[in-house]
C-alpha cells in the first residue's frame, strides 16, 4: 500500500497541548519533505505552526458552523476536499474519534495517541502508587505516526531562529542588551501555581541583577493585577500581559534566554522555541508524561517527595488532597534562582 502523501493531524486543545505536537511535526516535515500535512485545531493555534514546511492549517469552528454532532459532519466534508489520505488523531477524544472514524469508513488510514490513562492513573493513585516516568506525549505521538508508516527522530532536534522583533515589541520591551528571563507564575489549577509571596522573592532576587530583564506573562486583569505587583517598580521588570497580541508574545518568548514557568501551556510554547525552560512542579509531576520538549530532568524543580509522599496527586492538577496544599511551598526560592542563573552563565 502506498504511503499517504496528505496526513490530517487533529489536536484541538489545549494551549500547552497542541505546542507539545509542534516539534513533532517540526521535525516530520524535516524527515518527510514530501509529505503534506494539514493540522486541524482552534484558529488561536494557527501562529504555533508558522514557518513549518508542508504543514498548512484548518482552524475549526467548534461554536459555529461545526458545532455538534452535525458539525462535525460538515467538517469532516469540509476536510475531504482537501484529499486526505489518512488520519493522525492527536488528540483522541469524542470529537476528533468521530472525524477520524468518518475517515476510516470512507477508507482512509488512522492512528491515533494512546494517553496512557492506566500508567498515569498508576503513578498518581493514593494507594499501591508505581512512582515510574510514563511515556511522553510527545513520544506518544512519535508512536501515531509510526502506525501511520513513519519513523520520527526526535534527536538532535532543529528549531526555528529566534523572531525578528517588530517595532511594535520593541515599544514593550527595549532593545535587547544582556539577558531576558520570562516568567509565567500561573496555571489552570491553583495546585501547580507557586505561592506569590515565594515568586515575589525569585523576582527580587533576579531584578537586583542589573543585567537581567525580567519579563511577566499572563494573561486577564486578575493575573495582570498580581503581574504588576510581582514587577514591584523595578526598572528592569516588564509586565508583557495585555500589552501585545498573541503571535508577538510567541516572537518575544523565542528571544528569551531562559523561561520559568509552572507546569503550564508557556513552558511547552517556550520549548518548542529551543528555549530553555525551568519549570516549577506541585501536585503534578514531569514522570506523567508532561515535561517540556527536549529539557534536561533538572530543570523540573519538584516539591518535595519526603514531605509530601503521596506526590504526584493529579496528572493535570485538577485534584486536591487535604494537607497538599502548601505542596509547593517545599521549593525554595534560593534553589529557583540559582538554577536561573546557572543557565544564564
């Protein structure tokens, strides 16, 4: 059987999720020039893929014209005029399940990503816990495509140069003399956000460092208001939140010499970029799978296992266990600070 020469990828979100398929397919459309793929997710992700070869997007319409069961009819014969000849579905839940069934009843090839749920249950289950790294998802998707008929190698990978900053990026952030650290200090889930008063003494100790430049990411005025209060009048602190649109903060976070970040969407966007992320870890943990692209194992800070045994407590954070809540408070500020600055050397 012939090799498909036009794969349709299906990851719909979220934020940190879809970034995790980027240097996948970054490298496929290295490995495989001749091969056109067409990635299906929300019109907000399109910038992830800007400057991938072959890699063209389909921004789906989940709360208008493929809404509902019946919109998902229409996309799926909205995506058939693109002659798709198999499927890799990223993603692998109702909705994309029903797209790619679609496909496979009209003939076509599919695949797609085994979560792990029974591994990752495992590693954070109170009781019997297997504290054990799980396959991650990036690998998992390496797996999807090798259904497919395609081996991915994900050593020695080639990332994009760093964004030319417009004038506009500028305006925010000055010209670049010596280092830029970003900083995104929240999450979905108040389980993996380092306590404010913790993060305010990390920017402190960054900011009395005149050759840095702290940058603070986040986004709503709830977040912007604790933004401008970690920033603290220091001159070389800027609050980037509300200031530039979406594709240019992606711009500003590839120039970064080095990111902090909880375990969030912005370390997978920074590491898609080849930037180096350090990231803060709570009730989660790197081992389910999560840990940035392509980061060394120390550059995840975890809170501490000896206090806190029944670490990791969640795969995504949404669970709280009574007594974990100040989990993170076991991280101490001096180590964050002096693993940024190890890496800025």
């Amino acid at each position: 059987m012939a090799k498909p020469k036009h794969i349709l990828v299906i990851r719909l979100s979220a934020m940190g999720d879809v970034a995790m398929t980027v240097p996948v397919l970054r490298a496929f459309s290295l490995q495989y020039p001749e091969v056109k793929i067409t990635v299906v997710s929300r019109p907000f992700f399109a910038p992830f893929f800007d400057g991938i070869s072959n890699v063209t997007f389909f921004g789906v319409d989940v709360k208008g014209r493929h809404k509902g069961f019946v919109g998902l009819l229409r996309l799926f014969f909205d995506l058939c005029q693109l002659k798709i000849d198999a499927v890799a579905d990223l993603h692998n839940v109702l909705r994309s399940k029903v797209v790619r069934t679609l496909f496979a009843l009209s003939g076509k090839k599919v695949a797609a990503t085994d979560k792990g749920r029974a591994d990752k249950k495992a590693l954070t289950r109170v009781e019997n816990k297997v504290f054990a790294p799980v396959q991650s998802m990036v690998e998992r998707h390496v797996d999807t495509f090798e259904r497919l008929g395609f081996s991915i190698s994900l050593e020695h990978p080639i990332f994009p140069d760093k964004a030319k900053l417009s004038t506009e990026i500028l305006a925010v952030t000055g010209e670049k003399k010596q280092n830029w650290i970003g900083i995104a200090p929240f999450a979905q889930y108040e389980t993996k956000v380092y306590p404010q008063d913790l993060m305010q003494q990390v920017v402190d100790a960054l900011a009395k460092d005149q050759k840095n430049t702290i940058f603070l990411f986040g986004g709503g005025e709830a977040e912007i208001q604790k933004l401008n209060q970690l920033q603290n009048q220091y001159k070389n602190g800027v609050v980037v939140a509300g200031k530039l649109k979406f594709k240019q903060e992606l711009d500003l976070i590839s120039n970064m010499d080095v990111m902090l970040s909880m375990d969030s969407g912005n370390a997978h966007i920074a590491a898609m970029f080849g930037v180096k992320v350090i990231t803060l870890w709570g009730a989660t943990h790197p081992y389910a799978g999560f840990k940035p692209f392509n980061q060394p194992d120390d550059f995840c800070i975890t809170a501490d296992r000896t206090q806190y045994p029944l670490l990791p407590t969640s795969v995504y954070g949404n669970k709280k266990v009574e007594g974990y809540e100040d989990a993170m408070r076991s991280i101490q500020p001096d180590t964050v600070v002096e693993k940024i600055k190890k890496e800025l050397k």
